[in-house]
C-alpha cells in the first residue's frame, strides 16, 4: 500500500523532497536558499503553466510588499543552482511583463513510489562513492550511475548497501550543507551593518529589501528588528466597496528615469500590510468602477503625528461606477472644506458637494474643439459681464481683445485658429479668465472655487511642517520628476504621474498656474503655480485681471454633481490691507545690529571642486563658518571678461531649504548674468538641501533661536566676503547683493557695509514680521540699506502681492531706490529681469571688463 506521506517531484537529474526540503542532483544535495527552494516548488507543482508575477510574490512574501527587483534575483539565483548556464538545460522561461513558467518535464512521486526512489537514489550515491574510492586506489573502476542502480532495482535484483560508505557520504553532505549555511550567515551578519547604513542615508527602499533578504538567515537580528520601524511602514487600504486590487510602483528610477513596474500589493480591506519606507503610486483597480490613482508616502505623517503612529499610512478610498465618472475627470468627495496652504485666502470654511474635477489641464487639442464649435460667436457660453481697469465692456469689445496673431478668436499665442504643432496634449494658454470660464460653459462644467481646487489638489494637511505638494513635502526630493517647476515652457498634461494629487489629478502642481472662479481685488484668483516658478508658489494664490493671459496660465474645469447646493465657496475676496510702518530710529538700529559682529579667523579655504563649461568655471569651496562649522560655498568665473571679475553675492529663494540645490538655483536665475561678465557667488547656509537640518519643523519667528539662526546665516555670508577679500581675481569693491524672495535675509546689507549695490527680486514684508524678535526683523533693518537699491516686482505678484507688501518695504528703504514693476506674477521672466538687472548693475558698479 503506498506511503501517502512521502511525495517527490523528479525532472532532469533533479529529486526534489519538499518534507525533507532538498534538492538532489545526481544523488548530491543542492544548496538553496530556503526563499529559493520555495520558489522552486511553486514553480515544480504548477510545471508548464504560466506563474504570474503578482501571484508568485504573494506567495513567496505573503506577509510583506517588497520590490519586483527581489524576485527577479531569486529567480536568477535559482538558475544558477540549477546551472542553466553551465549545461544549456532551460527550467525557467521567462515570459515578459507576465511571470515565469517551469519548461522541464516534471514526474510526481508519491507514496511507495517515492520511498523506493529514495532508496535507489541512496545506492547510487554509495556507488558512486565506492567508484571514487576505486578510482583513487587502482586508477580503474567500472563506471557506474544511478541509471544502472535503477535499472537493477526494477529488474528485482536486491543490492547490497555499504552503510559505512552511506555513512560518509551523508557527513559530506551534512558538512557541504553546514559550509554553505555557515557563508550564508556570514554574509548576513556582514549585510546588517549595510543595512543600518542605507537606513541613516535615508536610502530606505534599498535598506529594506537587503533587511529581507538578512532576516531569511538571521530571523531574530536584533539590529534588523530595530531598524525595522525606520525602514518600513504600516500600509492599510480601505475601499468602498471592498475587493479592489491595490497596485503600487516605487518611486525609484534607474540611471535612465525609468521606474519599476508596479506591483499587486493585495486587495482590499489591506491592513498594515509591511512595505519599504518611501514613495509609492498607488493605483486602485475594480472591475465596474473608476480606476483610482494617487501617491502615498509616510513622510508627512511622521512629521504630523506623534511618534508611535509615525509608519502608519491609512487609506480609505470610495470608488464610484465607471459609467458615472465623466471622461477625463476624478471624482472628489464633498464635505466642509477649509483652506490650509500658507497663502491661503480666508480662514472661513465652505460645504462642498460631491464633484468631478478634471484629470488633466484643458489641452490645446480640447481648446481647439471650442474653436471650431463657434465657441467665440455664440453669447450662451459667455455667461459674466466683461470688466476691464474698471470699466464694464461691451460684447463686441471683449471679443476685440481675444484674438490670435493673426487676428482670429483664439489664444494670444496660436496663428490661424491653430496651435503649434506638436502641442496638441499640453495645456492651453494664453487665455484670459472669461475665455476660460466660456469653454468650461461650453463642456457644460464651471471653473473650480478656491475650495475645490485645494481639496483636490492635495491631502488637506496645513503646511506647518514645510511645504506641501500633491503628493507631500517639497522636501521628499526627486520633485525634477513629479512637477513641471523651474522650466522653460509647458509639458504634456500627462506626464509627472509620481505627482498627482491625492484624488488623481495631474499637474495640479506646476506646468501652468490655473484660473478659479473667485474673484479678488478687481481680478480672478489663480493656483498651483507654473513651469516659470518654483515649487513653494503651489501654496500661494494670485489675483490676475479678467483680461490678463500668459504662457504661464492655464485651466481646468469641475462638474459639480445634481445634489449639490450653494455656491461651493465662490466667494469674492477683498484686497489685502495696506500697512504702513514707521522706520526704526539709528540709536535701536545700532543696539540690534550688535548681536552680528563676529571675530575674524583663520578661514582653512580649499577650493574640493572644479566643474568647466564653455561659459564659466564653477568653483566649489569650504571654509570654517559660524558655530565651528565647515561652509560650503559655490563661485562662478565667467569667461567672456577679464579679472579682477566684479561680482553678484546671491541669496536664494525658500526653495534651497526644501529641494533645490545653489548650483541648480544659479544656473536657473542668474546665468545669463555670469554670461555677460559677472562672477556669481552663492554660500550654502545650514539648512538648505546640501547642509540639512537635524529637523524639520521651521523656527518661530518670535523667538531668541530664530534670531541665533539668522545671526548664523548672517555671519557665514559675511565669513564669504572675507573669503572673496583673499582672492585677487574678485573686484571686492564691487560686490553686489542680489536677493530672490527671501525675506528672512533682506536684512544683511543693513548689517554688512561691503556690498556697493543691492538688488531685491520678489521681495515683500507679510504681515507674519510683524510679530518677529526685533534683532532679526527686516522691517527694522530696511531703512538701514545705505548701498543703491533696486526692486523688481511683479503687479501680480502672488506670493508677495505688490501693494500690501512689496510697497510697504519699498516706503521704508532710503533714497538712492528705484521701484521696477513688471507685468507679470512672483518670478520675472529672464527677458524681463536680466536687461534690467544688468543695467542697474552697469550705473551702480560700472561696466564689466570684456574679454574679447
């Protein structure tokens, strides 16, 4: 009667026992990972049939989510094993973008069966060993194999059994199983201390998978359970209703930009499901229903909440029918809704209904659409009174004004009713507010409130902790891949996926800035911020004239669903309020001030890089700065003048905190200024991206370690001025300070009398300074500015609006001044703020010396 405990599968040479866990060839045992043999038997017991990734993962790790990348060196180690690669044999074949499938034909051994090939196998190996043993004394033995074994076996003819040779033979296996266990251990011992490296370099998704692959030798690591909470997070997913698939895709791209495919990482209700620490894009997949995109990370969480809730990262997601979702829209869920962006408007609250917002910006192909549907001649879609510089339009005259170059009803920029080629699927611009509004009539939708727009666009989280994007902190970095800031022009609405926002909507950050339907100060609002900006402009909001139109404007509409009532917060904003304040007198100045001498000492410079290019030399420099500390600083020597180079002393904006490094600020702002002659000094401050803070939560204002910090800061620029005086390729005669944005470090040419021109770009006094500690306040500090000083400032200004806070500043500052306004938003186009720069710089510190 057969032994229905015992079960083999035989293929090839190979004997797999899963009881037993081993795999013989030939008789000898084969080293696997026990991951490996795992694999090896799912793959046995489903031969010829197509294993799916998803599949094959869940069963491997049901527990856990981890990389596709580990599952794919498991399979290459097992070839391996199996030695694909020495014998041309093929097991696994290997079907793309699907799985694997086992291609060896498998025999399955079960009961009597199986215990007789255990012993025929057994004697095999005594053979072969007694052959060697032969061959060793006498040089000759008769060749013997398991085949022959088994043929006398079959053929009925007992064999005798040397079990001292048995005996052997089994300590040799015993050891070479041991020897291998022993090098596996090593390797995992030696594998912790990389662990906890990857993790204090925050490399976390890399720490993980290498801790999985340790825990399979070492399950019980102490430093591996330690680190486990730092390297992972609590996944939970809740959908209504339940049974929805849950895909998730790394935010790790390769040397080319290419990210991993997504993986299954269950379905739904999931419930702290383990995975690697970082960001992810999660897709949520229902037959019937919408598919639902959004990113998930821990890291805003961490930052929020307390600390034993730090890995958490809950769901909970509503799916609705795919036939009620209308083309190219998410669905967003209605309730209270208040404003939470620093730059937010209001602090009341507004009840929104259920709403579907779209997917993507209007593109030029949809716009075109409008065009040629009469859109510009039929009066239905044009459903608001037209009123310019205060003065109510008539039809015919509106109509004037929204024309294409070649004098046709389009956007500014297309010729002949027609956008550039190639352009089709990027957003639409050059359109004023009431364009805008009449397409979204025409679509039978509206433009978004304020409040829609927000909630749609990111997690409803207040930015306290920094500044939040779509999907987070500004400060998660890789945002070059999630959003279309700092660029040169626009890019196709779909593109950035690792950015959308937490209900699915793509370029809600960055690409275009978008018109809403509020109004505010005799203009429309706008949000978002566009290509020209930089990230921290997606938590401000503007005000443009309803006539305004730029390449740098866009929009998207909402459709709000039947059973909502009220105006969805469509509120009108007013004008902020004008301060006015008072400049401080010399005698408190000078009591201030005292806080920012600093003693002269040894500066230990060494220039630790040169990078060249055909415009200039870039130079990278330490130096001993504030607090003991090392300083890094970055100079730029153009090549088209001649030393001693007069120079530009460059203060970036807030976005060196969070996710620009200097060079990358430098080269997007000023190089057209290096280009025309002038080196370009910029000093990394603690805090910014390259000498991060120990923590993230940003200073009060109010208090003494705000004004410690600023003193620091302070001195490290001016220890960079030392710097520049030992060096005799700089004209230190003529150093120019040049400010963008940054508001907290106005106050240095008040303290430092070295520089001969001062230039502010974007700068303002919000009302938050009010309250700041006296020693570290620019209101005080501003009339203190004996250099000339130029301001360049946008009339819209949407961070930094001109009349409530670029005024005031430019009221306090003594003469000689000069007020420069620009028609336009927070950053100035280069066209516009290089010729005017570069002219004040000529008048303040002379011409530059040409090379040529």
């Amino acid at each position: 009667m057969d032994n229905p405990s015992k079960q083999l599968y035989e293929f090839g040479s190979f004997l797999l026992d899963p009881v037993e866990r081993r795999l013989l060839r030939d008789g000898k045992r084969v080293s696997l990972t026990p991951k490996g043999f795992d694999m090896l038997l799912v793959f046995v017991r489903r031969s010829g049939r197509l294993v799916e990734k998803e599949a094959l993962m869940k069963e491997l790790w049901p527990d856990s989510f981890v990389e596709e990348g580990n599952l794919a060196f498991n399979v290459s180690t097992l070839r391996k094993a199996l030695g694909e690669e020495q014998n041309g044999q093929r097991y696994i074949e290997t079907v793309p973008k699907r799985g694997y499938r086992f291609v060896a034909r498998v025999k399955e051994l079960t009961g009597e069966a199986a215990a007789q090939m255990e012993v025929s196998l057994l004697r095999a190996q005594s053979l072969a060993q007694e052959k060697d043993e032969k061959e060793k004394t006498n040089g000759s033995a008769e060749q013997i194999s398991a085949a022959q074994v088994l043929a006398e076996k079959s053929r009925g003819r007992p064999g005798w059994v040397p079990w001292a040779v048995v005996v052997t033979l089994v300590l040799v296996v015993v050891a070479t199983a041991l020897f291998r266990h022993r090098a596996n251990l090593k390797w995992a011992r030696e594998s912790v201390a990389r662990v906890e490296a990857l993790a204090q370099g925050h490399r976390y998704f890399q720490a993980y998978d290498l801790a999985m692959g340790v825990r399979e030798f070492l399950p019980d690591d102490p430093t591996v359970a330690r680190l486990a909470p730092e390297i992972s997070d609590a996944l939970s997913v809740l959908t209504e209703p339940a049974d929805a698939r849950v895909y998730l895709t790394r935010f790790s791209p390769d040397a080319s930009g290419k990210f991993p495919q997504r993986q299954l990482a269950g379905t739904t209700p999931i419930n702290n499901l383990p995975i690697a620490r970082g960001p992810y894009l999660m897709d949520i997949e229902k037959d019937g229903y919408a598919p639902v995109r959004r990113t998930i990370s821990s890291e805003l969480n961490r930052a929020v909440n307390p600390i034993g809730q730090r890995s958490l990262i809950p769901v909970k997601q509503k799916l609705v029918e795919a036939s009620k979702v209308p083309d190219r829209t998410v669905f967003v869920p209605g309730g209270a809704y208040e404003l939470v962006s620093y730059g937010r408007l209001t602090e009341a609250k507004a009840q929104l209904g259920d709403y579907f917002i779209d997917k993507f910006e209007v593109t030029n192909r949809e716009y075109k659409e409008f065009i040629s549907a009469g859109g510009y001649l039929k009066k239905e879609y044009w459903k608001y009174p037209f009123i310019k510089d205060g003065k109510r339009l008539t039809w015919e005259e509106a109509m004037g004004a929204f024309t294409d170059r070649t004098g046709l009803p389009g956007p500014r920029s297309w010729v002949s009713q027609d956008f550039p080629k190639g352009k089709g699927d990027y957003p639409a611009t050059d359109v004023s507010w009431y364009e805008a509004a009449a397409y979204a009539a025409f679509r039978g939708k509206q433009l978004p409130t304020v409040f829609q727009w927000e909630k749609a666009s990111r997690i409803g989280t207040p930015s306290k902790f920094g500044w939040v994007l779509p999907w987070g902190l500004e400060s998660e970095g890789g945002i070059e891949l999630r959003a279309n800031f700092e660029r040169t022009g626009t890019a196709p609405v779909d593109r950035f996926g690792f950015g959308v926002s937490p209900y699915g909507a793509y370029n809600m950050a960055g690409n275009v800035a978008e018109w809403g339907l509020n109004e505010k100060a005799g203009g429309f609002v706008t949000a978002g911020g566009s290509w020209a900006d930089p990230p921290y402009m997606f938590g401000a909001y503007g005000a443009f004239p309803g006539f305004y139109s730029s390449d740098r404007l866009g929009f998207r509409c909402v459709l709000n669903t039947s059973h909502a009532t009220g105006d969805q917060g469509a509120m009108r904003f007013p004008a902020e309020e004008v301060p006015a304040y008072a400049a401080s007198s010399e005698a408190n100045f000078q009591t201030w001030v005292s806080h920012y001498r600093y003693d002269k000492m040894p500066l230990d410079a060494k220039i630790v890089e040169v990078v060249e290019t055909d415009e200039w030399r870039r130079e990278k420099i330490t130096y001993a700065g504030a607090k003991g500390q090392p300083t890094i600083a970055y100079l730029y020597l153009p090549k088209n003048s001649k030393p001693p180079f007069q120079l530009i002393h460059f203060i970036p904006g807030v976005s060196a905190f969070r996710s620009l490094t200097v060079p990358q600020y430098v080269e997007w702002l000023l190089s057209p200024h290096v280009k025309a002659g002038r080196a370009v000094f910029a000093v990394v401050l603690e805090g910014y991206v390259e000498r991060k803070w120990p923590s993230d939560i940003p200073f009060d204002y109010s208090s003494v370690r705000y004004r410690d910090q600023v003193v620091s800061w302070v001195t490290d620029i001016r220890l960079g001025l030392d710097y520049l005086e030992t060096r005799d390729d700089i004209e230190t005669r003529k150093i120019a300070f040049y400010d963008v944005s940054l508001t907290n470090l106005a106050l240095v040419p008040a303290v430092e009398p070295r520089y001969r021109s001062v230039v502010f770009v974007g700068i303002g006094l919000p009302k938050l300074w009010v309250n700041a500690i006296p020693e570290a306040n620019p209101i005080n500090f501003a009339p203190h500015i004996h250099a000339p000083k130029l301001m360049l400032h946008g009339r819209f200004d949407e961070s930094n609006p001109l009349k409530s806070e670029a005024e005031p500043l430019y009221n306090l500052l003594r003469e000689p001044k000069r007020l420069e306004v620009f028609n336009g938003g927070h950053v100035p186009p280069l066209e516009v703020s290089v010729p005017i720069v570069n002219a004040w710089l000529d008048t303040t510190l002379g011409p530059v010396l040409r090379r040529y």
